[in-house]
C-alpha cells in the first residue's frame, strides 16, 4: 500500500511537470506562478525529472514492487513477501530516492538538464551548464539508491517465487501474472546493477579526477579536460544495457495481467497457455539483448548496427504471438465489459498501436532521421507509457476490492459508471495526445526543443528551423489541448478512488469469478473462518478453468479439490487447443 501510495503522488506530479512542458511549448511567454517565465533550462529541468519520476517511480514502483507485494504472494498461495524486514527497507529506500530527486528541484542551479538519460560529457561536468552541478548529484544519488532497493526488491520477489510457493502450484500452474513478476524480477537484477555501476563510475569522473567517459582534450563550456582517454559512447552502453530492459520491466506484469483479465471476463482459458509463458520468457531474453537500437546515431560499426536491428524485429515475433493469444481468447465468446475488462482492452489496442511503429524505429537508415523527434516520444509513451498506465489502472479497478477489504468490512467496488467515463476520456485523451506527435516528428521537430517559434537566423529574419518549427505549431495546439484534456480526465478516477474508498459497494469475496488464490476465502482478511477451520491451502489446477453457455457461466477455482462434472467444465465446441 505504502508503495502505491508513493506511486499515487508520484504520477500527479509527472503529470503536472508535463502539462508545463506542453503549455510552455505553445505558450512561451506564459509566467509560472510563483516562479516567472520558463527558461530553457527550466524546460530542460521539467524534461529530466518528469521523466526520471514517470519511468522510475510510477511505471517501474507500481505494477513490479506496489501490486508485485500485494497480489504475488496470495497468487502462490504463500501468506507474505519471503523477506518483509527486506521489502520494507526496499520502499524506504524506494522513498529516500523520490525526496532527494525532488529536493535537486530546490539547491542553487537547479534540478539536471541532461533528460533522463544523463548523457557524457555534458553529465560529468560540474561546469557544463545549469543544473549540472549539485543538482546532478543529487539525481544521481536518487538513481542509485533506487537501482539498490529495485534489486533488492526483485530478489525478494524471485526468493518468494521459487520457494513460498503452495501444494499443487508447479511452474505451469503460475498464473500470467506471476510469470510477468518473474520475468520482470529477473531482468531488473541484471538490468539496475549495471546502471549502478555506471552511475559510480559517472559520480567518479565528476568528483574522483576519473576519466570513464570524458575524452581528452574535450573542451565543454570553455573549460578543456586534460586526463585519461575516455568514451562517452561507453555511457551509452551502459545505460541502455539498462534502458531497454526497463522497458519490459514496466509492461511484462501488464502483460501478464492483461491475459488474465481477457481470460476471467470472456470466461475463457488462456489460448495457448503455455506459449504464453514461453513469450514472456522469449520477450524477457531478447529485450536484454537488443540495447543497441538506441544508439544507431552514435557511430556503431555497421554490423552491429544490423544485428541489433534484427534482434529488435525479432521481439516482434513473441509480441505478435501475446497479441494473437489475446484475440483469440476474446473471439467469438460473450465478455463481460467490466471497467478491468475495458482497461485491458485498452492496453491491447495501445500495445498494438504503439508497437507498430517499432519496426520503423529498428531501422538504421530511418532511426536517422526519427531518432531524435518526437516520432520516437509517441512511440514509447503509447507502447510503455500509456498501455503501461491502462494496465495499472486494470489492476487497480480489478483488485480493489483485495485493496479495501479490512477484519472489520469486506472489500468496497470503484463505481462501473464513473469507471466507464474515465475508461473512454482516457482512451480518446491518450491518442489525441500521442498520435499526432507522429506527424509532428515526420515533419521534423526535435525532443528537447524548449522553442517552437521565433528561432532567429542570419541577419534577425527566420531561421529554416524556426521556419520548419513553426508549421508545428497548429498541431501542437491541439496536442496540448489533448493533453489538458487527457489529465483533467484523471480527476475523475482520483474522485471515484476517494469516494469509493468510504462508500464504494461492498464486493462479494470473489466478485469477478476468478480462478487464482488470491481469491481464496482465506486470503480475504473479512473472511468469517479460523485457521483452525481451514485446511492447507493446496492448488489442482492451472488457472482460468471456464465454461460459459447460454444461461450461466461455470468457473472452477485452482483451490477447489473436487472438479464439477465433466460436461460442465468442459465442452468440445469451445474450447482450443494449446
């Protein structure tokens, strides 16, 4: 709970941070309240923390470590996370890294301006510009020590997985879900102790006279360094060695659940149950080894260049076999359009749309050109940001009532129709945002431009780039006003969270028929049985066991011990193969 608190405030103000970017870009002479006009590197300040609090505290805190600790454990049928001393330094730590970040926005110079990235040279002098000195300690710091309490929360969770699981629950047994934690786990271990690592060695060249990534005879802001021969192409490595992994990181656990969901409310298994697990692994695998994609403008040899643009069209292949399997569990069956179910749709058809563009970004000779527009913004914000958003949001509608529940009162239920409402602005909001980014970057616009307008050339007329910039313009209007709209729209899940929380329906003990233990009647802290009255909890089945017909749907739970008849579970004309 503390963790999804923490990923609560964290979003409002990623949120907040990114509407001043969007109405800066449109507005530029606009004062900040309190502040005045938004310089440039305030607007370079505004990119770095929106995005390091987005990407680390919200998409990476809040499926992996907030629902990862609440829902894992009952999944597997174990009572607790394997180490909670652990778990609980993990969020303080996870806690200390959101307060020194925040507090870089407050010292002399201000908070860092070298984006999420943190891109040598630039980085690693104190003196390069703004923001570059103590403020880029401090974000270094605050990335450190959250790479230390990821890793050891990822520990915590693999201990759990592979030794607290109950009876009966073998490895083909595991729900998606769990598969998505594991993968996730799995990669944030290999993943954050190599960005710590370049994080040291960053703080080295910085304050230890090291020469890791600053060159000889670099000149930056006038000062030349004299020293070592290093490469900031070796930065580069380092980072999206972690970079790209984090990705799935963020999504592998909204994968899992989105199976899940399209599962229990089409009242269908899982198509293809295990190659489902086998893409999770396949997408875990390749995504940390295609790192490389990111740096086709840095000057790699060629063949490389080539094998990292096959390895990224390779992902392609168990991503296409996700979305398959998640149309062909929904196909021809008669869903129950439940606000999870709604959000789980969303996050296919963002994870769809988002993702056909990948392909585009994978090659060389046109990552060139989009490599640095806001071509590549959209692409990840529809694929990780937003789907990534949509799958929180599906767990949060669908576990609520596991949420809410207390010794005292059962589980409470967020309002269908409020739900309904911020499932569809939502929806429309995010891709009136995000696609038009695509033709803005087509057309030529950078990230990181804090002007759109009024860029001058020679002798004070327009420069071809203010020229170019400017036709931008109109359709950055409407992408901003897309954007106003799209957040005002979480106010209403904000309202239907706080309101449901005191007067919400209370929810029966297993209010979407669900297959998985955590579900159980045990499990649930208002459930009226003793220990002494409940057997060892022990699993039969793999999930998702349904059959639906014209009058009622039957569902057969993982826990219960005695299977219905066979003609009930299971009826020739509906069901698929593996």
């Amino acid at each position: 709970m503390q963790y999804l608190i923490l990923a609560l405030i964290s979003v409002i103000i990623g949120t907040l941070l990114s509407l001043l970017m969007r109405i800066h870009l449109v507005w530029p002479d606009w004062p900040l309240p309190l502040h005045g006009p938004i310089l440039p590197e305030d607007y370079l300040a505004l990119v770095t923390i929106h995005g390091t609090i987005m990407l680390f505290f919200v998409l990476t805190t809040a499926p992996q470590a907030g629902f990862g600790n609440l829902i894992l454990p009952a999944q597997i049928g174990a009572r607790s996370m394997a180490f909670p001393a652990l778990n609980a330094a993990s969020f303080w730590l996870t806690a200390a890294a959101l307060l020194t970040l925040l507090s870089s926005t407050l010292v002399p110079g201000g908070a860092a301006i070298s984006g999420w990235t943190a891109y040598p040279p630039l980085s690693a002098v104190s003196s390069s510009g703004p923001g570059q000195a103590l403020g880029m300690d401090l974000w270094l710091t605050s990335i450190a020590l959250f790479a230390i309490a990821s890793t050891a929360s990822s520990i915590n969770t693999l201990t759990t997985i592979l030794r607290n699981r109950c009876p009966g629950m073998t490895w083909e047994r595991l729900p998606l879900t769990v598969w998505g934690w594991f993968t996730a786990a799995l990669l944030s271990i290999i993943a954050f102790s190599v960005l710590l690592a370049a994080i040291l060695l960053l703080l080295c060249d910085r304050h230890a006279g090291t020469s890791f990534f600053l060159p000889n005879a670099d000149l930056v802001n006038g000062i030349l360094h004299k020293g070592g021969n290093g490469s900031p192409l070796l930065w580069l490595h380092l980072f999206w060695f972690f970079g790209h992994p984090e990705v799935y990181i963020a999504i592998l656990p909204g994968m899992g659940l989105t199976s899940m969901l399209l599962a229990n409310f089409s009242h269908r298994r899982v198509f293809a149950y295990r190659t489902m697990i086998l893409t999770t692994l396949l997408i875990g695998l390749l995504g940390i080894l295609l790192w490389g994609h990111h740096m086709f403008v840095a000057g790699l040899n060629p063949f490389a260049s080539s094998a990292f643009s096959i390895s990224t069209m390779a992902i392609a292949l168990p991503a296409s076999a996700k979305v398959l399997s998640w149309l062909a569990t929904s196909w021809r069956s008669r869903p129950s359009y439940k606000t999870p179910m709604l959000f789980a749709l969303g996050f296919v058809s963002l994870f769809i749309t988002g993702g056909l563009t990948g392909p585009i970004l994978a090659q060389p000779i046109l990552d060139e050109y989009l490599h640095n527009t806001f071509f590549v913004v959209a692409h990840f914000h529809l694929i990780m940001a937003m789907a990534g958003i949509f799958g929180l949001y599906a767990a949060t509608y669908y576990w609520f009532p596991l949420l809410t529940a207390t010794s005292r009162h059962p589980g409470r239920l967020l309002s269908e129709p409020l739900g309904r409402l911020h499932f569809w602005c939502t929806l429309l909001g995010a891709y009136a945002v995000f696609l038009p980014m695509h033709l803005t970057g087509l057309a030529g616009e950078p990230r990181h431009y804090a002007q759109l307008t009024g860029i001058p050339g020679p002798g004070g007329s327009l420069s071809p780039t203010g020229a170019l910039l400017s036709h931008t313009l109109p359709l950055n209007r409407f992408v901003t006003y897309a954007a106003i709209f799209l957040a005002t729209a979480q106010l209403v899940f904000l309202f239907n969270l706080i309101r449901s929380l005191r007067k919400g329906k209370f929810a029966s003990s297993n209010p979407w028929k669900a297959t998985t233990l955590e579900w159980h009647p045990t499990m649930n802290p208002f459930t009226p049985l003793t220990a002494s009255d409940t057997p060892e909890m022990s699993v039969h089945r793999a999930p998702c066991h349904y059959q639906s017909n014209k009058s009622e749907v039957s569902f057969l739970p993982q826990w219960e011990p005695i299977p219905l008849a066979q003609n009930e579970i299971e009826d020739a004309t509906d069901t698929k193969p593996e």
